[in-house]
C-alpha cells in the first residue's frame, strides 16, 4: 500500500491510481469502484470522504475525496475490471491532517 501526502480536513483533492504496470498490453478497465476505511482514528462514516462515482481515464482511475476527518488516516481500495476478464486491486493511504 502507498502512503500518500497529507490532506487537510476541509480540501478536496482527485485521488488517482494507475493500473498501467498490472494491465495487459490492449485491455481496457472498466467497473470502477472505491471503499473508504479507516486505518487509524475514529470516522464513523468514512465512505462519506467520497464524492462521486470514480473514473477511469485510459490505465488511471481517479476518486474526489471531499471533507475528511481531522486526525485519521484512510485507506481507499480501488478496484477495476480488465476487458481480458482479470480483476485488479490496489490500495492508497491517505492522513488526514489540518493543516
């Protein structure tokens, strides 16, 4: 899992992951989901951070996260489907600090 840079409570940032280095050369993604969870404090709703449904730019899948909780580190899981019928998983982590 990659930790990335720290989100201040009240920003809203484009989450992206790229699928490139596990996706076959000419398959195309598709049913993208992502899970909010907390890895660290306490969030009673952490799906609530998302906004939107996520979108898949050619190998890059990208989530808005919106409003987050001051002083919890989330998890968000994305997953995607390839045209070749392979199922790909990749996880972020993401502090919540502010600033």
């Amino acid at each position: 899992m990659k930790w990335l840079s720290i989100k201040d409570p009240e920003e809203w940032v484009v989450v992206s992951v790229d699928f490139a280095r596990v996706t076959p050369p000419g398959d195309t993604l598709s049913s993208p989901s992502v899970v909010a969870t907390v890895l660290r404090g306490m969030d009673a709703s952490p799906g609530a951070a998302l906004s939107g449904a996520p979108q898949i730019t050619g190998t890059i899948v990208a989530q808005l996260m919106i409003d987050a909780v001051d002083g919890v580190d989330y998890k968000l899981r994305f997953k995607v489907q390839t045209s070749s019928g392979q199922r790909r998983v990749f996880s972020v982590a993401i502090p919540v600090r502010a600033a």
